[in-house]
C-alpha cells in the first residue's frame, strides 16, 4: 500500500505515482492478501488427511490383532477397517476432491452401499443386502438426483447422464435375482422403475432441453 502525501490520500494498486498529482509515492505498508489463500488451506487438509491414514492404518493393524486374538468365527476387523477406509475417502474424495458435488454424492453413496454388502459377507451372507441395501440405495440417489434437480432449477439438464447411469445401476439387482442371489426382488424392480420414469419424465417433461442435452453427450447430430 502507498500513500500520496501531496493529496493525502492511499493507493492500493502496485504503481509508484500517485494518478492524481503525479508525485511520487511513499510506501506505508504491504497490502494484505484480500483472498483466501486457498493453496494453504488445501496442504492443511492433506497434512490432516495423511495423519488421519497413518493413524487409521496402526489402529486397524491394533484390531486386527486383537481380532486374531480374541477370534470369533467372525472377522469384525474388516467392518471396522472398511469404516475407517471410508472416512478417508470422505476426506479425500468429498472434500479435498475437485469432483462436483453431485458425482460427490452419488459415488460416496455407492461406495457406502458397496461396503454394505461386503460387511453381510463377513458376519455370514444372508442376502440382506443385495435384496434390501442395495436397491434402497439406489432409490435414495434417484430421490437425491430429483430434488437436486428442483433445487437447481436452471440447470435441471445437466442431471440427464446420472439418471442415464442409475438406470444401468438398477439393472444389477435385477441381473444377481437371475444369476439366483437376489432372492427377494421386489424392492430391486421398484428402484428400476423408479430411474426408468425418472428419465423419461425428464426427456418428455423437459422437451427440446433435454433432447439437446442427449444429443449433446452422445455426440448425436
């Protein structure tokens, strides 16, 4: 910062005349960074994210132990190491992650219904979670995606190539009750229809934004 003392009066901009008079400036005192140092803040939170890694890794190598000490036909180590795992990628992905928010959302609730699944696998497969979990799962981001869209009114389009992909999602339960481990498919065909009307409420509702849209992500002329 300098300052005029022929005008009395202070000068942000890097310039050694004053713009008014001409004289030359004197300088006062160094002009603070009027933005966040937003470089700091980000090697803060990696600093946190790896100390929270080597911490979670002794911890997890502690259960282990004591898992393998104390065994009880179940290895409950692997429920608390998943748990762990995945508030690391809370921190990595959700937050220091420059992924938009709805991949942010839509991913981290995947992966939560993927750890799910692999802790019915550990305390003994019953099917709770590919009948159950996984389709509820999917139903929760087709509810998600739709108030995003309300929330975003502007921009509703930009939500066509997610419901695109929770349609696909929704085929997995219907494709494990024909290969015979889903037993219970009911709640899988719901989310399916769930993310088909979804989508074609968005095309027909939406008109020629959505169509543009299609065509626009699928390089269609």
């Amino acid at each position: 910062m300098s300052k005029c003392h022929q005008c009395n009066i202070e000068i942000l901009d890097e310039t050694e005349r004053c713009p008014l008079c001409g004289s030359v400036l004197e300088q006062t005192a160094q002009m603070e960074n009027m933005y966040p140092n937003i470089k700091t803040v980000t090697r803060k939170l990696m600093l946190i994210s790896r100390i929270y890694l080597f911490c979670a890794i002794i911890l997890e190598v502690f259960l282990i132990y004591i898992n393998i000490v104390t065994y009880s036909k179940i290895w409950w180590s692997t429920i608390t190491g998943l748990g762990l795992w995945y508030i690391y990628i809370v921190i990595r992905y959700a937050i220091l992650g420059k992924t938009g928010y709805k991949g942010k959302i839509i991913v981290l609730t995947l992966i939560a219904v993927l750890s799910v699944i692999a802790i019915d696998f550990v305390v003994g497969y019953r099917g709770w979670s590919v009948n159950y979990v996984l389709p509820s799962g999917i139903l929760l981001i087709d509810a998600g995606i739709l108030f995003l869209m309300i929330i975003n009114r502007r921009n509703w389009q930009s939500y066509i190539m997610w419901q695109i992909f929770m349609i696909l999602c929704s085929i997995i339960p219907l494709a494990l009750w024909g290969a015979g481990i889903v037993t219970v498919p009911h709640l899988g065909l719901i989310a399916l229809a769930c993310s088909v009307f979804l989508f074609l409420g968005t095309v027909i509702i939406g008109d020629r934004r959505a169509r543009v849209e299609i065509k626009r992500r699928f390089h269609i002329r």
